[in-house]
C-alpha cells in the first residue's frame, strides 16, 4: 500500500489510477458522470500494488471542513474484490486520519449495494438514499 500526496504521484501512477477508476465507475457501473472533479490535487491517495506493480486498488480523502474528512473514490479492480483489499484500504485511511486529527468526523457516500460493507467498517447511513451518477448512494458516518 502507498500513501501518496497529489504531487508526489508520477505520471505513472496517475495514469493508472485514472483508468482504474474509469473502468470500474464509468464503463463496468455504466454511471457517465465527471470523474476528473478537480479534487484530486487536494486529496490524499492511497494505491493498492500487486505482486505485479499493478494499481489494483485505489481510494483518496480529502478534508471537507474543520475536523471533517471525506473518504472518496474507493475503487477495486474486479479480480481482486471479495479478499479484504477493500477493507485493508478503509482501515490504513482511517489510521492516516486519527494520526493528524483523532477527534475527526469522517465521512463517505456509498453505493447502496456497498451499505455492508461500511457498516462492517463502523460506518451509519445518515439519511436517505439519493441518485449519483444514475447509481443510488447514501452518506455515511463513521461511529465514535
């Protein structure tokens, strides 16, 4: 796992992360919406590297106002879902946040077939469901 700032991403590691993110959340979820949301330059990144040097996985957060992250963009290739990947990627970026900040509200908007999942994670749905690029999410926040 690396944990990398915008700026300390190579051309690379960018490149496969866009694509990684546009197969799954563009072309496999058929959802058309802007992926690129300017938001990347002030995220911070964690990229999942197989045996290979693949990005296999990927998610960033972001700090949305005082004390309040945001985690965002939590992406799995399809072979390497189902083995804790996604887990292990949640849990390294919870620990990133309460090094710098253990009073923080952190946040996330799921996809509602991935309301498991977070609630596995420690994570509440706070409110109703709502349409995101065609696909339903609902705002979650972690307890404690």
């Amino acid at each position: 796992m690396k944990r990398k700032t915008f700026n300390e991403l190579d051309i690379r590691e960018l490149y496969a992360i866009c694509k990684l993110r546009q197969d799954v959340f563009i072309v496999e979820q058929n959802s058309i919406y802007n992926d690129l949301d300017g938001l990347d330059q002030t995220s911070v990144h964690f990229l999942d590297i197989n045996d290979n040097e693949e990005i296999i996985g990927y998610a960033r957060y972001r700090e949305v106002g005082k004390e309040h992250f945001k985690l965002e963009r939590v992406v799995l290739r399809e072979d390497s879902r189902g083995g804790g990947r996604g887990k292990t990627i949640i849990e390294q970026m919870l620990t990133d946040i309460r090094l710098t900040t253990p009073s923080a509200k952190i946040t996330l908007s799921a996809q509602t077939n991935a309301l498991k999942f977070y609630h596995s994670l420690g994570f509440q749905a706070v409110g109703g469901p709502y349409d995101d690029g065609g696909i339903e999410h609902i705002t979650m926040t972690l307890k404690g």
